[in-house]
C-alpha cells in the first residue's frame, strides 16, 4: 500500500526510496527456514517478543511527540 508513496517521496527528495517492490518480495518470499542460531551464537544476538517490541516502538513514538497517548 505505501509502495507508490515511497517512491513519490524520493522522487520529491531526489534520494533512493526506503524500499521497492523487490525488497518487498524478498522479505515476503524469503526463505523460511534460515536459523537464527549462528547469530545467536556468534554475536549474542536475543531477540526479543514481537509484542515486547511493538509495546516499546509505540512507547518511544508516543515520548517522542509522534503519537498521542492514548486515553483510559
């Protein structure tokens, strides 16, 4: 859905888009079965929960004046 608006933007900004189509497709059809264990092993790489995550990003956009917080 945001692919065109991407692409407008850099054309505007005259910079390289954040993505394109095929990054998007790799990401997508990527191989599915690529470990994360030598990472983890290696360079001590923990991933985190995705809720975690999600939580965490919303918090820091809401600290930084991007979002507004949400009402109870």
């Amino acid at each position: 859905l945001g692919l065109p608006f991407t692409r407008l933007l850099a054309l505007i900004n005259r910079q390289e888009p954040f993505y394109t189509r095929e990054s998007i497709q790799a990401l997508a059809n990527g191989h599915k079965k690529i470990s994360s264990d030598k990472a983890a092993r290696e360079l001590e790489y923990n991933p985190r929960p995705l809720d975690e995550t999600i939580q965490d990003t919303i918090q820091w956009f809401q600290n930084a004046g991007y979002l507004n917080k949400s009402r109870p």
